[in-house]
C-alpha cells in the first residue's frame, strides 16, 4: 500500500482533541481515510477547520474524508454538506470502533444524553510526553462558550484506567505526562466516592515511577487546599499552572459567568508564589468581550502583572451562535483586535522578564525533537547549540565541570531529562548549555 492511501489524521484546537486523534489513527487501520478533527472554540476555528478540509481534499482526491471533533459536533449539517467531505461523526462516537467501520455519512447524537467516559479515554503520546485525557465535557454554562454544545455533560475517567495509561507511558520510556480535559478541575464528582482531582493526582504520585506529571487548564476557583498543597510541595508535579480566568474585570468576569472575581485570581497567585516561587502562571484572557469599555479593557490588561502571567493564551472575543453573549451588546471588531494586540504586547513583556530572570540558574529540561531544543519544568522552552543524548548529569554552577552519569534510557536523542545551564534569552525562549 503506498503511503498516499494511509490514514491521516489532523487535529486542530486543544491537547484534548490531540489525544483523541492519536485513538482514531489507531482505529482506522489501512483505511484510505482523512479525518479532521475540528475545533470550535472561535470562529477562526472553525474557519480553520474549513480551511484544513479544502486542503486535504486537494491533497487526497480519493480518499475518504470524514470530518469530526468539536465543529462537526455543533453544526453537522454545515460540514455534511461540503462537497469535499464524505462522512460526519460526532464526538460522541469518535472513539468507537464501530463508529469508523460503519457506512453511515451521517454519525452525530445529543451530546447533552452522553454520559459513559470509557470509550473516551484517550492517550496521545508524541516523541518526549504522553496526553492523558481523564475527564470530558463540562457542566458550567459560560455566556460566550459553545464547547459545552460539542462535548456534552461532565465525566470523568475512573483512576485505576488513568493510572494503568500512565503506567503504560513510563514503560514506554516517557517522562512526563499531561493530564487533559475540558473542565478538567471538575475531575470525580460522576465517579463512586466523588474523588477529586487532587485525589486523583496523589494516587498517580503513589502508585507510578513517573518522573514529572504536568496539568493543563485549570479553573482557579475549583483549586481546592489537597490539589494547592500538591502543586507547591509535590516536586513530581510541574511549577506551571495554566488558569482558565478569561478577564481581569470583575462586571465581565459577572457578564461570563465566569465563578470568580479578580481578586479572588491574584489572592491565588500570591499564595501559590509564596510557597513555591518558580511556579509559572499561564492563562487564557478574551479581548473584546461585549459590553467592555476601556476601563474595563484595562483591568484585564493590569491582571498579566497581577498574576504574573508568562504564558499568556490572548484571543478577541468570537460570537459564537446561540451562546448569550452573541446577543449582547458587541464591542467593534476592529477594537477586540486592537486590545488583544496590546494584550498580547504586555504579555510578551512579562515573559521576556521572567525568561531573562532565569539565566544562570540550572534547570532539568525534556528534551523535544530534534533533539537541540526541550521545556523545563516551569514550561520555559531551552533551545541548545546542539542535539544531547539520554545522559543525566549532576546540577553544576556554570564553571564546574560536568560528571555524567549515564541513565537507563541512554542513546535516546528526545523524550529524556538532561541538565542545562541556562546561557542567555530571547523574547521567546532561553539558550542554555548541557551541564
């Protein structure tokens, strides 16, 4: 079979959506497929997600494309009826088997009756981490949010399939592990004995070898005190907290339906830098939201200092359909994109001060493909002079001279923990030195 007709999946939006593309590729077999896995959490998503069907028909004339995810999800009549794709299968059934072995065009139920989890726990593994989805959908009904249309009700995967997953990945040679989902902080409460996601994450830490666990998005106020005291005293657990806070106003935090208040964010912020400074706060900030004006602009704008963001996800508030925000009083296109901009501006400048904070310090890095570049704990990329193999060393000041000592996973050129000495910085990310 030549590799033109191999199946191919493209994964557009979050890690969530990364994670269950790795699952499809593994159910479609030989199949002469193309499936896109779409996103809606904008309309430039979707847009896209558009974009990316026209072009793998272009580039796969014969194949079978079939359109899922997100988009697919919410509107599946729209995708249906492109000339380009041949099937439509909702979120609900991408990971089934029968699913993509039926010959049905039109694959779509109510998300909102969705209810089982096992079909959906999803890993997803590239060269350095493995993605471990252990909780889809959400409960909460923000005003500008469609995703809840196309992911359905909160669930949550049961521990012991979470931890067998991971145990998998360390077998395989991975050292780091994402935990993903969409609400991910409402972790457990459809599970027998509502664990939490703290719980969970202590049961990982006990039961497994693996050497760094890291969280994706999480709600500030759903940060109980058993998941805050694992994220400043677990080493095992990555410094790097992304916050899903949306505004730093608090009428439009009211307006979104968002459940906090600014001060609530950087009373978070405070306590988790005091009891463990290298933490490295991350959030997802909307620009444009209806009804703000610029004073209210300029207290989301305030809030990247307040909360020390460094890694900052900006987006211009996108109408989505049948959402209560659409219908509200909408600020001019031409302005969302103009404060996203200085959004953005501000942001860049909070993380070329951290970036250049950290020259000097050493720091253990997983190394990425091709093998000259890695993340360190607190998410900072490294970029080195040249590729370095599967050797640990000691942790040495800058003038010392190395000791290696060589690691059972020696020989790897990506996926495995080396020590650097951070050299210098750019605007996006450091140089540094194998220690």
């Amino acid at each position: 079979m030549s590799s033109l007709s191999q199946p191919e999946v493209i994964s557009l939006g979050c890690r969530l959506n990364i994670a269950e593309s790795e699952t499809i590729r593994s159910l479609l077999g030989n199949r002469d497929v193309v499936v896109v896995n779409s996103c809606a959490v904008t309309n430039a998503a979707v847009k896209q997600t558009r974009a990316a069907i026209r072009k793998a028909r272009r580039a796969r004339p014969d194949a079978t494309l079939a359109v899922t995810g997100c988009a697919a999800q919410i509107d599946p009549a729209s995708f249906a009826a492109m000339p380009e794709v041949d099937r439509v299968i909702g979120n609900s059934d991408k990971l089934l088997p029968e699913a993509w072995a039926a010959p049905n065009a039109l694959i779509v139920r109510d998300m909102a009756r969705v209810t089982e989890i096992a079909p959906h726990l999803a890993v997803a593994t590239d060269q350095s981490r493995a993605f471990v989805e252990v909780q889809n959908g959400c409960d909460h009904r923000c005003t500008f949010c469609a995703i809840p249309f196309g992911r359905g009700p909160s669930r949550s995967a049961p521990a012991g399939a979470v931890i067998e997953a991971i145990e998998r990945a360390v077998a395989s040679g991975k050292n780091e592990v994402v935990l993903t989902g969409v609400d991910l902080t409402s972790y457990g409460h459809d599970l027998p004995g509502q664990p939490t996601l703290g719980s969970l994450v202590e049961r990982i830490l006990s039961r497994t070898t693996l050497p760094r666990l890291r969280l994706s998005s999480i709600d500030a106020p759903e940060i109980d005190d058993r998941l805050f005291a694992l994220f400043t005293e677990e080493a095992r657990v990555m410094p790097h907290l992304h916050l899903s806070l949306q505004a730093g106003d608090d009428m439009i935090l009211k307006r979104m339906k968002r459940r906090h208040a600014r001060a609530d964010a950087v009373r978070l912020v405070e306590r988790l830098k005091t009891a463990r400074p290298e933490i490295a706060i991350g959030a997802d900030l909307i620009a444009g939201f209806p009804t703000e004006d610029d004073a209210m602009a300029a207290n989301s704008l305030a809030l990247i200092d307040d909360c020390d963001i460094v890694h900052a996800h900006i987006f211009p508030y996108s109408p989505r359909a049948g959402t209560p925000a659409a219908r509200m009083p909408q600020v001019a296109p031409e302005v969302r994109r103009d404060r996203a901009a200085r959004l953005r501006d501000v942001a860049a400048a909070r993380k070329v001060a951290w970036l250049r904070s950290l020259i000097g310090t050493t720091q253990q890095v997983l190394v990425e493909a091709p093998g000259d570049r890695g993340r360190t704990e607190s998410f900072a990329e490294v970029r080195l002079p040249t590729p370095v193999r599967a050797e640990l060393v000691e942790a040495r000041a800058p003038t010392e001279a190395p000791s290696p000592r060589p690691s059972t996973s020696s020989g790897r050129t990506v996926g495995h923990l080396a020590t650097v000495v951070v050299a210098g910085a750019t605007e996006n990310y450091l140089t540094g030195i194998p220690a």
